[in-house]
C-alpha cells in the first residue's frame, strides 16, 4: 500500500492553496533603510545643536519615516496611517520641546549677553581704552570675544609679539581663579613668557595685575582684570598701557 508523501489538509485549504514559508530569512528593503535614517536624523535633533539644525532633523525624522510606512504596502492602512500620523505627532512634541528650552535662558546667561552687550558699546570702550591706551583683549574663558587696537599709539611696540595660544584661565577654584598671560616676543626672543596672576575670589573685580616689560623709553606693562565671574564661566581682560620711566640719575653739574 502507497503511503501518502503528502501532508493532511487542512480544515478549509484546497489542495492548491499556498503555504507560506515562515523560514523565509528577513530582507532588508530600502524602506527600512529610511527607518534607520529617520531613527539617527531623530537622535541627532536631540543633541545640544544649534536649535535650526534640531528642528531641521526632527522634521526629517517625520518625512522618512512617513514615507517609509506609505510604502509599507505590506501593512495594513490603517497601520500605515496611524504610524505615519503617530511618528508626525512625537516630532512636533520634540520639536516643541527643544524650542521651549532654547527661549528659555538662565538668570546667568543673560547677564552674560547683556555684559557682553556693554563690552562692545562705544561708552565701555572709551573706557578701556582710556585704562589701556595701547589697546586691549577680552576674553571669554580660554577665547577671544574682542580686541581693540589703536595702532596710532603703539609707537615703540614694532618689536614686540604677543602669542595669544599660552593665554587663559589656569586656575578656576572655589577660592581662587588665575590667569595666564599670552607670551610676549622681542626680536624673536621670550621677553614674559608663562606668566600667571591670580586673585582671591571676590577681589578680582577691583585689583588688576600684571607684569612690565621691554626697556626705557619703551617700557609697557600688561594688565589682566576679571570683568565678570560666574563660576565656570569667566570673562576677563588684557591690556596694555606704556609706563613712563623718570630718569632718577644725579646730575653732573
């Protein structure tokens, strides 16, 4: 008796209904490619970015992978569309968020925005220039924000060179913030190199420091001074001023 090779039907399946092969492995289409796209554009527009570049990501975040499920053809519509409408949704949110927080400033950056505001009006620079006639460099932190100089005036500092890449904030404690002073060049040679003041916290504001250098009649001096100190955030300047030398020498007469 012949045995019969093929499996039992069944209930409701004809003999020439398909079986569907549940081993098949997984195909990778280039609608999951846009999932994948959509899934990094999204972490990226969750990053600390300019808040352009966010908003830019998380919409699209939203268009991938809306075009990714309508072309889901596979899925049922009402999949297709809810997915699509719930991906739109959660952007926006994000999008709302990350808007939220870039309008919201602390009370710190603010006075931050609002010194450096008065930094650059004419009124402060008068100011500092009157403190530092041969002109000076604001800082914030380890970067230069601003300088000003009046080349007119700089008359027998032609020799001098100053690298700015040694200068910065050298130590920001609880109790103490020093500063290091860019290194001053003469005819290629090191005149004030590595050279650090510091203050106690608290007399920063009112006690400007600094170191002389070059030879008379050309004599300078150049000055750092805490402008504004918010902990790890310290805005602080250079200047540079001439020192008039008396010749204290007895006379031969």
């Amino acid at each position: 008796m012949e045995s019969n090779a093929n499996p039992p039907e069944a209930p409701g399946q004809t003999a020439t209904d398909e079986v569907p092969n549940r081993g098949e492995p997984f195909k990778f289409k280039w609608q999951d490619a846009l999932d994948v796209i959509g899934i990094l554009l999204a972490v990226g527009g969750m990053s600390d970015m300019p808040i352009g570049f966010r908003v830019a990501c998380f919409v699209a975040c939203a268009i991938c992978m809306c075009f990714s499920f309508v072309r889901h053809t596979e899925w049922p519509k009402s999949l297709r569309i809810s997915s699509g409408f719930g991906v739109c949704v959660f952007m926006g949110i994000l999008i709302g968020f990350a808007l939220k927080k870039h309008s919201e400033k602390s009370p710190e950056s603010v006075q931050i925005v609002q010194l450096k505001a008065s930094i650059d009006s004419q009124d402060e620079q008068r100011r500092f220039l009157a403190l530092y006639p041969l002109g000076y460099t604001i800082f914030d932190v380890n970067y230069v924000t601003g300088a000003v100089t009046p080349f007119q005036v700089r008359q027998g500092m032609e020799p001098f060179e100053f690298d700015f890449r040694s200068a910065g904030i050298r130590e920001n404690t609880p109790a103490q913030i020093s500063v290091q002073l860019p290194d001053i060049f003469k005819d290629g040679k090191a005149v004030l190199p590595h050279m650090v003041v510091g203050w106690d916290r608290g007399a920063s504001q009112v006690h400007p420091l600094g170191f002389t250098f070059g030879d008379p009649p050309n004599r300078f001096v150049a000055t750092a001074q805490i402008l504004q100190d918010r902990g790890d955030r310290v805005i602080w300047i250079l200047g540079i001023r001439r020192i008039y030398v008396t010749d204290t020498k007895p006379s031969n007469e």
